[in-house]
C-alpha cells in the first residue's frame, strides 16, 4: 500500500507545475528535487511535504 502510494504521489508531481528560482542552474534543480522527493518518501510519500522542501530551499511554482 505504501508503494502504491508513493508511486501516486510521484505521478502527480509530475504533472505539477514547474518549480523555478532565480539564478539556479537545471542541475540545481534536479538536485534540489532529488532530495525533497527523497526526503519526502522517507515521512510517508504525502506531496505536502515535497512542496514544503521545496519552498523552503527559495523555489516557487509557475
């Protein structure tokens, strides 16, 4: 069920606007998404917790 979950979640930031932040580089991007997807599976797979990494780390959504 938590498989399922998780693969869920990761469809559905797919289909989530881009996240952008000014002067950072494509590979910081995928750094930066790498880590809050990471860290977001690691507390249970719910996309609130990817959104917040990600704002907290300066982005905002398109």
């Amino acid at each position: 069920m938590k498989l399922a979950l998780a693969l869920v979640s990761l469809l559905l930031l797919g289909c989530a606007r881009p996240w952008t932040r000014p002067n950072t580089t494509e590979q910081e991007l995928q750094r930066d998404r790498y880590e809050c997807e990471r860290d977001m599976k690691a507390v249970g797979g719910e996309s609130f917790f990817f959104e917040r990494c990600m704002f907290s780390r300066g982005y905002s959504e398109e």
